[in-house]
C-alpha cells in the first residue's frame, strides 16, 4: 500500500541586496499568480507560498529578472545583477501595446513615477523638464499654473500646433491652453494664462511617462500624433501585505529671488536732464521742494514741470529723438535724501528704494496631499487615489486649489477575459491669473513705470474710505500721478478690484476589455471620454460710491472627446517550426471631438447697484455675447505587423488610414505607412556573446510617414451672425430689404482642395551596454520633412476678406539625441548613479509658396520692435528687426541739428531701411544631467538641466538700458564721460562719442550728451528708428533644478508605530539657481512670452521663482 504526504504552504523570508546593499522595493511573486510582495528599506521580504516546488519571480527595474525555484527552503537570500540593458523592461508604445524595449526600432524613453515626482512638480510638464533627450519644455513668463509650451525635435508646422498628443491609459488629449477668450496664452505682447491640459492631471497618480518621439513612434496616432506623443500611464494597483494605504505629503514655499539688476543713485526724470547739469526740484506754490511733476502730457516750463518728456535741446520733443519711454526714466536728480513734498503730498525723503521692485510679491506656498488605496489578489487589482492642492501664489489676490479623484484597476474577469478601468475627476478652481506684459500688470509697470524712487503708496491708497476708486490725479494735492501712462494710474484698483474666477471640473474615462479567444487571437475593445467644463465668471467692482459703474461677464465652455477602439490580435510563435515569431494586430477607431464657448459681457453702467448679473443693464446695446464652436470627427482604420527571429532580430510594420471631417471629401483621407527595424547584435554574433567590455548592443532604424490634420472650417464657407461692417450714418446695418445681414468669415477657404499637411522621418541610432551594466548609452539620428503646409496669405480689402488658406511649403528637421547612464561607484554601503541626455536639432524653412518671400509668426510691436518671420533658405525662430549700418566695417552715425541754428545737439544710428535678421532663438544643444547618491537609509538627488546657444530679445534690457534704470548707463552720468556744456553754461563730464563714421566716412568727433548713447538706441518699444540687434543675447544657461534628499526610517522604528510599514521623510527643492546664464543683469533666461510657435521674446519679465520645502511619504 502507498500513501502521499499532503503538500504544505510555508513562508519563504529573506534580503535582497546589489554588491550587499540592500534594495527597497524589490518586486518577488510566486510565478504564475498575483501573489507578491516588495522588499522593505531594509531590502527584507517575507512571502506565503503554496508548496515547496514553488518558482520565485525577483525583478526590479535596472537588474535582470531572476526565477530562483524555493526547493523547500525557507530562506532565501536574493543577489540581483545589473541588467546591460534592461532586456525586460516593459515599455508602452503607441495604442497602449507593452513591449519589450530591445523589440523598439524606434526612440521611446520611459520615465518612472519616482523619477517624476523627485522633487514633488507642480505639474507633470515641469516633473519632466531635463529628463528626456530632445523633450524641450518652456514655461512662460508668469506663475505656477501656467501653461506650458512642449516640443519633441522641434516645429513641424509654421502655423499649426507642434506640442505632442497626450494620451491618457489610451484617453487622447490635446494640451490646450484653457481660458476661452479670457486667455491669450500664445499672444507675446500681452499673455494671459489660465494653464493647459497636463496642469489638471495628478502626478501621484501616474506610474510612468512614456515619451514617443516622432512620427516613427507615434504614426499609429495618425494626424494627431504627427509631433510626437507623451503616453502616461495611471496606477492600477497591485498585491499589498499590509492596509495598502499610502499618504503622501508635500509643502513647498515659492520665493521670488533672481529680480533683473537696477541702478540705485539717481531717480525720476528724463527731458529735464538735458538742459543742466544740476537738475533743480520744482517747487510748490509756498516755495517747498516738490516731487518732480507729471509725466509727460502738459506744456508747462521744463525748469518748474520737470517732466520725464517733454522739450530737449535743439527744438525738438523727447518723443522725436527718443521715442516714447515711461514714467520708470530715471534720468533724474541724483538720489540725496533731499526731503519733497511727493505727489500725494506728504514729505519724504528722495532716496533710492532698492527693494520697490519687490514690493508687489510675496512668499507663496503649495501644500499637496495625496490619501491612496491599493490592493489585488486573483480577481485584479484596485487603486483609488484622492488628491488636494492648494496654491497660494507669488503675487496677493492670485492663488487656486484642485481636487483630484482617481480610479485605476485591472480585473481578471474570468481565465480568458481581463478588462482595464481608469477614471480622474478634477475640480479646480482659480482666482486671477497674472497679465504679466499688460499695460496694468506689475512685471509692465517694474520695467517701463517704476522709477529708481518710487515708493508703493498706492497699495494701501487705491481706494477710498467710502469705497470708490482712488483716482490719483484728482485726488493728488498737486492734481497730478506721476505714473500716469498707459493706465498704471488703474493698477491697483484692477489688481483686487477686478476679479475673475475660472472652475473647472474635468472627468477623463477609459475601459478596456480583452479576450484571449484562443492561444493565438485576442480580441480587444476601448471606449474613453475626456469631458470638461470650464467657467470664468469676470466681476469688476464699481468705481464710484454709488456702485454703477461696475462690468460683469461670463463665459461657459464645454469640451468633449469621445473615443472608441477595437483590436483584433493573432500571435503566433515558432511560426513554420522555425525560430520565426508572429503576430498581427488590426483595428479602428472613431473619434468625436466637440468644443462650444459662450460668453456674455456687460459693460455697465448697472441698473441696480452692486449687483453682478448679466442683465443688470438698461442699455442692452452695452451687453455683448459671442460664442465658438470647433467640432471634428476622425474615423481610422490601422494594423501593425510583428516578426522576430531568434530574439534578437524586430521588424515592425505598421500603416493607418484616416479619415478626417476637417478636409474636403475628396482629400479626406489618407494613408501613412511606417516600418522600424532592430537587431541585437550581442545576441546574434558569436563573438560579442558573454562578453563584459561590451555587454549589450543593439542597432535600430526606422522610416515612418504621417499627417496633420486641418483645423475645422477651413474648407468652406462659413457665416457670422455679426453685422456688416459698412456703416449708414455711422451705425452698422442690421438689414437690408427687410432681411437680417450677415458676414463670411475673414479668412476665404482655398480655391482648390485642401490637403492634410504630410510628414516624412527617418531615424537611425544604437544603444550599447558596458561592463555588465555599469554604462549604457543610446545615440539617435534623425530626419524629418513636413510638406504641404497649411498657411493663410493676405489678400487686398477690396475683396471683402482679410486673407486666403492654402498648401504650401516645407520644413525639414535634422539632429541627434543621446542618452548616458553609468554607475561610477556601488560599494555594499554607497551607491551613485548618473544619467545625462542631450539633444541637439536644427529646423529649417526649406520652401514657401511662390511669390511669398516670408511668413509672419508673431511680433514684439512690429517693426517698433521685432519680428520673427519663417523665411526660405533659413532656420525656423528668426529674430528680425532694425540693425546698424556699416561703412568699411565701422557704424554709420548720423547728425541730430538744432531747427534753428547749424548747432550739432546730438548723433543717431542710421539703421537699416527694413528689419532684417539679427538672431536665431533654436539652442545648439539642450539636456539634463541627474545624479542619484545612496548611502544606507540616504539617499541624494540632483537634477540640473541646461541649454546651450540660441538667442532672446529682451526687449525689457532696451527698456532698462533706455530708462535709465541699468547700471551700465552710470559711467559718463558719475563723471566717467567727457567734458560736456550744457544750454544753461553748466558744465560736467557727461558727454559721449558714438563710435562710427558718418555716410562720407568722416570719423565721429562730436560729443553729445550721454542720454544720446543709451535713450538714443535702446528702448524696449519705439516709434523712432533704433537698432533691435544690440537686445539680442545668446541665452545659454545651467539650472540646478531639481533636489531631493530622503532619508528612510529603517523598518525596526517603523514597525513600533504598529500602524506604520514605511516611512520616507525628503528635503525638496526646486528652480534653486542657475549654475551660469549669458544674460547681462541677471535677467531671467527662462521667462519668455507665450507659448506659441514665435519662442524668444522677452518683454515685462516676472522674476526667477524658487521652491523649498519637504515631502513626507507613509506606507500602512
């Protein structure tokens, strides 16, 4: 008789650990299930398994994946070796297809969420910023909540949009900037942003970022994806021995530090300058020294006004010679402590107020909590996340919050049938965003109203005791402001009484059902929503006592997105008995895009007082409505073909067709085939087999075509419910023969059809692996062509339209990425890595229409400024504007002649006819460098991220430079210039000579007064012809941008809480300081304007930001 022995479950424990350092967070499951835990801080693990023949699986990201079978023991201690290459390493591809990374023939980096959220990010943009080789990310000028401007290897479209598709757990996005008509996100002369898509998104939230780059990888995506894709993954959950509760916690202050360098010894003043050497105050009608007067508008004497414009030497008007400078001209009497009766009339001391720039701001701080569940087991596994942030901003009366609330699972419906759930809600809510270039914004009034001795008084003067608006020039004893230009008398009022209010509630869904129908055909399906709705309710508070003369809008907007999948899979391995493996994927899929905006103003005056309603108006031509719509259907059909061999050998074949409502039937469709190629030579050839020099290589290229679609109504002829604009008797028509009129659109569609722009890429590159892992590189080429752009020419007024769309054009992009990662040092107790990116693309206009010699994208001002145009023969980013002339190498000067005598009173630049080229804003190179430094239960991150080459126009260095305000214009101002006369007979060593010849060659001898070198060709806005190529600056620059330093509290102190099963407690830091910048008076080299496609201008520059603080971070 025979009899067995039933067979037991046992407890298996043990350590983890690299070179004897112990590895945290170490994955070990029983093979085959959902039975698992991670490795504690202490590198310890304690797992139930079924029976003594049971197979351990140990992985962890950076090491080999190891099956070690348990044979009955029960201990096991684990050594993990460094993977070469992270053979293993799942990455996510296009539709959301896991695939092993060797298999890629394409360039797809992934970074993981601990990566991301290092240094706890304000956003998901800003978590990635220096981490991915060729992923530029720019956040304009302004503060945190801001949108964000995102490009992989550089501008396909001169027009269009060249941020990626972001894609959600299989949800597409487009990162649009919200804000309706209340936001001018991309505008570069006055920006207004209200954030874009990726700020609602919760980073706590997301496992890992997979960053498609190109039409290469992202070609399944079709028009949609042409620029690249950013593929987030969301937390789903997983197997948890203790509660599964984690509670993060982060609170970081936000401090304005890096404000632009300013001169401190002479005050307001301007025209008054010219005439005398000392500049005498104004006096009072009792004979007090006063503040020196108005600003610039009156004609009063220049001696008792003592205007900052006004009449200068030689009969002319400041404005003539100039141009236009604000009230910041601090050309004034040097700042002495004299005492004056100042413009409110009190008396203060005229002293330099170094810290005035500063007086608007204030510490801002962003708690953010994040509370999660997570858990799994045979049925799948469940993660439910809820977040809070609250923001409070830089600037008093700007702040938001924003609740999140997450959802992410994947179930084993049955054997054979899994399904993937994903939901997010968010409510976010804002009030007042920063109009950091408008006439009334403190970065504008900083730059072109702020003089070196202005002393905020208005911050607790702007209203009155009954209320009303503190008007300034009335209420001044003098009956005058001193800033009085461009509204900065309004500033204040508007900054607290003129409020707007955005909410938005934003749900993101997704479900996915698979069914492995057989061994070798899975069936598959998605549906996915993107649904927002965003409000922004505007209420300007009456200025009079009565409460009247208030204003109130509103604007509702409502997007959705509604997607819909199905995928059928065959797969089969050991294809014929060979060594040959197969699989085909084919598919469709149908996109409804819908976005309608209404909005409503009332300009008052209200009907009943201090009442905020639409209606709250008797004069009903004063309320205005407006409403936009922007749908879009895209049905698709694609498949993609897999073959391996061995292994080692991947092709990939793939081809999708589109077909798109934006484009006339006739071009609506469209087809665009890719195919990617890799080849793991190390395991192919003999002789790289074991070897420890060279433990990992792999080629791969890859070609790929794609499309972008066309925006809607384009293509035909649409209608405006608005007016004509010829006017009978000075008022608008509103009929004609008894029927009501109506308007075509500005732009007429083209006279032809109109095409999908098409893109063609090319990408060649290898990935090689060193000393079993402890260096590993990738290096990319790439080529890129996008032809048949889609622009708009300008057409004559007569035609009754503004402009006419068509195709033309070309863009070509070429350059090379590269990834560095090395593990310098791993002894048992002390451990650095290091990884570096670089990336390096250069963008250039190949082709325009025939008989266009340019194309506009944006300006500073027009020719008042700069311009940046597309040009063919050129690079895309091109600064143009107004430049020296030369003869025989040296600068043309021009006379400036008294009108009434033959009398030299000044020089001039002669600057070119036209603008022409002064700058390029495309950088030589970009990238980051991260090192991570881990000694027992420490560990050290350092993030610092760097551009190198490409230029800015800084429109705020004419400004200062013109105004006075820098300290480059003090050396002929404190003595250091030559003997000068002044009108009066004073004399003093203020003169200069302009360096040049005048347009006979005749060397410049005369010496004029100095605001002739500085004022006389530097200013940020000008009506008067100056050179724009003395604003223009290589803006290189190395930031330390991220720190993270965390110490883990080892698991025995942990565990005598009985609640606690981790606890990691980090100092954070972020935006510290710049390691080095080109540009002169600490400038801020990252605070550009907008994020359009004309990048590199800057103009009412906020201030450099930093962020410190902690993070806690508790496992239960």
């Amino acid at each position: 008789m025979g009899f067995s022995l039933p067979v037991l479950a046992q407890t298996v424990t043990g350590k983890v650990t690299s070179g004897g350092e112990p590895i945290p967070g170490v994955s070990v499951t029983v093979k085959g299930t959902n039975n698992g835990t991670i490795t504690d801080p202490e590198g310890k693990y304690s797992l139930s398994v079924p029976n003594a023949k049971t197979t351990l699986v140990v992985s962890f990201i950076g090491f080999a994946t190891q099956n070690i079978e348990v044979n009955g023991r029960s201990v096991i201690d684990i050594e993990l070796v460094e993977d070469s290459k992270q053979l293993n390493e799942v990455v996510v591809t296009a539709l959301g297809i896991k695939r092993e990374s060797k298999s890629i023939g394409y360039s797809a980096q992934k970074i993981a969420s601990k990566e991301l959220v290092q240094a706890a990010p304000p956003d998901i943009a800003s978590g990635l910023m220096g981490k991915s080789a060729g992923l530029n990310i720019s956040v304009p000028n302004g503060v945190q909540g801001g949108s964000q401007r995102i490009v992989i290897r550089g501008n396909n479209s001169i027009l269009g949009t060249n941020q990626p598709l972001i894609v959600i757990d299989g949800i597409q996005v487009q990162n649009d900037p919200v804000g309706g008509t209340q936001g001018k996100s991309s505008d570069v002369t006055s920006p207004k942003d209200w954030g874009s898509f990726l700020n609602f998104i919760n980073t706590d939230e997301v496992e890992d970022i997979t960053v498609l780059k190109g039409a290469n990888a992202a070609a399944l995506y079709g028009a949609r994806g042409a620029n690249g894709v950013i593929m987030i993954t969301s937390k789903k959950g997983g197997k948890r021995e203790d509660f599964g509760l984690d509670y993060n916690f982060s609170s970081l202050t936000t401090t304005a530090y890096r404000f632009m360098d300013m001169q401190n010894e002479y005050g307001y003043g301007g025209a008054s300058a010219l005439w005398s050497a000392t500049q005498p105050f104004p006096t009072t009608a009792d004979g007090q020294l006063r503040y020196p007067g108005n600003y610039p508008w009156d004609a009063q004497d220049v001696n008792n006004n003592y205007r900052s414009g006004g009449a200068i030497p030689g009969g002319y008007s400041s404005w003539d010679i100039f141009s236009w400078y604000g009230p910041a001209s601090s050309w004034g009497h040097k700042l002495d402590g004299t005492e004056l009766i100042w413009w409110d009339g009190v008396k203060r001391k005229w002293e330099a107020q170094p810290d005035n720039r500063k007086a608007y701001f204030q510490t801002g701080n962003t708690n953010t909590h994040n509370l999660s569940f997570s858990g799994g087991g045979e049925y799948g596994t469940l993660r439910v996340g809820l977040t809070r942030l609250d923001n409070k901003a830089i600037i008093p009366n700007s702040n938001y919050d924003q609740t999140n609330v997450n959802l992410g699972s994947s179930l084993n419906i049955s054997k054979k049938v899994k399904a993937e759930i994903t939901g997010s809600y968010t409510n976010y809510n804002r009030l007042n965003t920063p109009e950091s270039a408008n006439d009334n914004g403190w970065a504008n009034f900083m730059i072109h109203g702020m003089s070196r001795d202005y002393i905020p008084l208005e911050l607790d003067s702007y209203k009155n005791a009954d209320g009303s608006k503190n008007i300034f020039d009335q209420s001044s004893p003098f009956k005058y402001y001193p800033y009085n230009n461009n509204a900065f008398k309004d500033m204040f009022w508007k900054f607290y009484e003129n409020n707007q209010y955005l909410t938005r509630n934003q749900l993101l869904g997704s479900i996915r059902l698979s069914a492995d129908v057989t061994p070798w055909l899975n069936l598959a399906g998605r549906a996915s929503i993107n649904n927002a709705t965003t409000s922004i309710e505007s209420k300007n508070t009456p200025i009079d006592v009565a409460g009247i003369q208030g204003q109130y809008g509103m604007e509702n907007i409502a997007n959705q997105d509604v997607n819909f999948e199905a995928f059928t899979t065959l797969h089969k391995d050991g294809l014929f008995g060979s060594k040959f493996n197969g699989s085909l994927l084919v598919g469709n899929s149908a996109l409804r895009s819908r976005s309608h905006g209404v909005n409503t103003w009332n300009a008052g005056n209200f009907d009943v007082p201090f009442k905020y309603y639409l209606n709250n108006n008797l004069d009903k031509t004063k309320i205005t409505t407006g409403e936009t719509r922007y749908d879009l259907n895209l049905n698709s059909l694609f498949g993609i073909a897999d073959l391996s061999y061995n292994n080692y050998l991947f092709l990939q074949l793939t081809g999708r067709n589109d077909w798109s409502s934006t484009l006339p039937i006739a071009t609506s469709s469209y087809f665009f085939p890719s195919g990617s190629l890799s080849f793991v030579f190390t395991e192919a050839i003999d002789a790289f087999k074991n070897q420890n020099f060279l433990s990992y290589g792999k080629l791969k290229v890859s070609l790929a075509e794609s499309a972008n679609g066309a925006s809607p109504y384009q293509t035909q002829y649409t209608y405006n419910t608005s007016t004509i604009t010829n006017t009978i008797n000075g008022t608008a028509a509103t009929s004609f023969g008894g029927l009501p009129v109506r308007s075509l659109q500005t732009t007429l569609p083209p006279a032809g059809l109109l095409q999908p722009q098409r893109n063609k890429s090319f990408e060649i590159g290898t990935e090689l692996g060193f000393l079993a892992g402890k260096l590993s590189m990738e290096l990319t080429y790439y080529q890129t062509r996008a032809t048949s752009q889609i622009l708009s020419s300008s057409l004559a007024t007569s035609s009754g339209a503004t402009a006419v769309t068509f195709n033309t054009g070309e863009l070509a992009n070429k350059g090379f990425e590269f990834i560095v990662r090395a593990t310098p040092i791993n002894t048992g107790s002390f451990r650095w890595d290091l990884a570096l990116n670089g990336a390096h693309n250069q963008n250039k206009v190949i082709s325009l229409a025939e008989g266009i010699d340019r194309y506009p994208l944006a300006d500073l001002w027009g020719t008042n400024g700069a311009l940046m145009y597309v040009k063919a023969g050129e690079n895309y980013g091109t600064i143009y504007g107004y430049d020296y002339t030369y003869l025989n190498g040296q600068k043309v000067v021009q006379k400036v002649i008294d009108k009434t005598t033959d009398k030299v009173v000044g020089t001039q630049y002669v600057t070119t006819a036209d603008p022409v080229a002064i700058g390029n804003t495309t950088p030589k190179l970009t990238g980051g460098l991260s090192n991570t430094l881990r000694y027992k239960n420490f560990s050290l991150y350092l993030l610092t991220d760097f551009k190198l080459g490409g230029d800015i126009y800084s429109a705020d260095y004419g400004a200062s430079m013109g105004h006075g305000l820098s300290p480059s214009t003090l050396l002929e101002r404190n003595g250091g210039g030559l003997p000068y006369t002044y009108p009066d007979g004073s004399t003093a060593n203020h003169g200069v000579i302009l360096e040049g010849v005048f347009a006979d060659g005749t060397k410049n001898t005369d010496v004029v007064h100095y605001m002739y070198k500085y004022a006389g060709q530097y200013m940020g806005w000008s009506n008067v012809k100056m050179p724009r190529s003395n604003l223009v600056f290589e803006n290189s620059w190395a930031k330390l941008r991220e720190v993270n330093l965390t110490y883990s509290v080892p698991s025995a102190i942990v565990k005598r809480t009985k609640v606690l099963q981790g606890l990691d407690i980090s100092f954070v830091g972020r935006n510290l300081f710049y390691l080095f910048t080109t540009l002169p008076d600490r400038m801020n080299p990252e605070a550009v304007n907008g994020i359009g496609n004309a990048q590199g201008f800057q103009w009412s520059q906020y201030p450099g930001t930093r962020d410190l603080g902690f993070s806690l971070k508790a496992r239960l």
